[in-house]
C-alpha cells in the first residue's frame, strides 16, 4: 500500500533517511546536510508498506516555491 504524510518538522525517521540516502550514498557531509532552518519548510514523505521510502521537502519564500531534498 502506498500512502503519504506532510509533516511541518524533521522528525528522527526523515533524518534517518536523509542519513542513508544523503549522507551515505551521496557522500553529502552532515554539516550540508542539516544546515538548519528546516522549520521553514514542508515535509511530504511517501511510505510504501508503511516503510519511508520517498522525501521533499517544500517551502515558499517571498512568493517563489523552493524544492531540496528530493
């Protein structure tokens, strides 16, 4: 079954992913990583048998749509 949540805050299952897919495969630092300021941005997570398996992350600033972390 595939479904999907909007969460407006990180939480330890989006930085888990994020480690493994950012950090890990991608050999992105952790300092670029979570660089801060994800309270202005909007989580959408896609689950696939109730396991993470896709992440955005959306914020709007000054009327321009902002997409990072696909």
């Amino acid at each position: 079954m595939i479904d999907f949540e909007i969460f407006r805050d990180m939480n330890e299952a989006i930085a888990g992913f994020r480690r493994e897919v950012f950090i890990v495969e991608q050999g992105i630092s952790e300092e670029d990583e979570f660089e801060g300021g994800e309270d202005a941005f909007v989580h959408f997570c896609l689950y696939k048998d109730k396991s993470l398996v896709g992440y955005i992350r959306i914020a709007v600033k000054n009327g321009v749509l902002h997409i990072g972390r696909v």
